[in-house]
C-alpha cells in the first residue's frame, strides 16, 4: 500500500489551472502536516507550500504566492494544491510530503506528478 499518491498533473496553457491532489492511507491523516515541493528539469527540489495539521496555517513560497492554494480534507484523506494563473517556471514534478507533527523524522513521500505549462 503506497502511503501517498498524487494526481492531477497534466499540461497546460499559460494562464490556466490545475488542482494537484495527494491522497493518505495507511495512516492516521489528522497527526501529519503536509508540503508540497517541485523539481523542475536540471534544478534542486523546492518547498512550494506547506500547511498544518490542523489546516489553520499555511506558507508558501514567493514565486507562488497570491496564484496557488494548498488546503487539506480530513473526511477525504486527501490534501490539495490549486494552481492558477500557471506560468512557464512552474512547470516540473510534484510532490506532496507528509510529516507527522509530534515526530517530524517520520515522513512518508509520494511519487510525483507531471505538471507541464506551455507558453
């Protein structure tokens, strides 16, 4: 059973959106915060957005912000980031990590998913 399993990547014009989604299973949902990271072609994975257990608070990177939106459903085990007004630079694979709060060693990562912005 693969912990988390992200979807929703596709390609996409300039100016468009997408709704990444990343699915738990096999653990408790409601004990984890949850990030979303890129890697795009040649470059270093990057922290895009994070939000906590409890949903209240959230970050994002600067070069998203105002444009995507990371939130959580806990009677779906499911988190969410939406991406509008994609650009060109966000083009990359994503994914989505789960940290346990009261134990931050214990994580778990999901395969990635292919989001592809065209100009």
């Amino acid at each position: 059973q693969v912990p988390l399993v992200e979807s929703g990547g596709g390609l996409v014009q300039a100016g468009g959106s997408l709704r990444l989604s990343c699915a738990a299973s096999g653990f408790t949902f409601s004990w984890y915060a949850m990030s979303w990271y890129r890697q795009a072609p040649g470059k270093e994975r990057e922290l895009v957005a994070t939000i906590t257990r409890s949903g209240i608070s959230t970050n994002y990177a600067e070069s998203v912000k105002g444009r995507f939106t990371i939130s959580r459903d806990n009677a779906k085990n499911t988190w969410y980031l939406q991406m509008n007004r994609l650009k060109p630079e966000d083009t990359g694979v994503y994914y989505c990590k789960a940290n346990r709060a009261s134990d931050w060693s214990t994580e778990y990562w999901g395969q990635g998913t292919q989001v592809t912005v065209s100009s």
